[in-house]
C-alpha cells in the first residue's frame, strides 16, 4: 500500500473538509436555501470523518493484512470523492439529480470500513 499517498490525501482532504466548512457557515449560507447548506455540511462532516479514518487506517498498518487495508483505502478514498463531492455539487450546481450519485459514495464507505474490519481479523501474528 502506498501509504504516503493515503497520508497526503487524508491530509488534503482535511483540509478541503475544513475550508468547505467555513465556505458553507459563512459564504455559501447566503446563496442557498437552509436545506442546501444542510446537505453541504453533511458532506463536510462525512469527508472529515472518513478523512480522520483514512489517517486511522495508515496509522494501524502494522496490524492490518496488506490487500484488505489497501482496499479499504480505496474504498474510503472512493466514498469520500463520489458521496461528499456528489454533494458539492448537488449544492454549487442546484442538480437534485446528482443525489442519485450519493449512495455510491456511500456504499463505499460502507465496504471500506468493513475491509478495514477484516484487514485487523485476518491479519497473521
């Protein structure tokens, strides 16, 4: 697994989570109605949370089964680009129809955190 790139994305990513936030609190409230900046800050809250559980991830390599943490990786790194961008777009562009494109994203999570689950069960002492 190449763990400097998970490292660099997690951290990006963070740092995209944050500024989105404060893009949503303050610039974009005024331009969207109250259940757009809804949608907007649940997508900044699952792209830090799964961002922090990226860096989780790479943090407990030493006890993970190498293919299954490199897949849960991917998966996470998927779900944080199709379910939060997915979102931002939603919002920035006014398209109802890309919410069809959101539980992808979030199916994504879902299998990243289950791989991540059987990378720690199976990996050999």
């Amino acid at each position: 697994m190449n763990t400097r790139f998970y490292l660099v994305f997690a951290a990006l990513s963070c740092l995209v989570s944050v500024a989105f936030g404060a893009f949503g609190a303050h610039a974009l409230k005024a331009m969207v109605t109250p259940e757009r900046l809804t949608v907007w800050h649940t997508g900044v809250l699952y792209q830090m949370t799964h961002s922090l559980g990226l860096f989780m991830l790479v943090a407990a390599s030493a006890w993970l089964a190498p293919v299954l943490q490199k897949w849960a990786a991917r998966f996470l790194v998927a779900g944080i680009i199709i379910f939060s961008g997915s979102l931002y777009l939603l919002v920035l562009t006014d398209t109802p129809a890309l919410g069809a494109i959101t539980p992808i994203g979030g199916v994504s999570f879902l299998l990243g955190w289950l791989l991540l689950a059987l990378a720690a069960l199976k990996k050999q002492a």
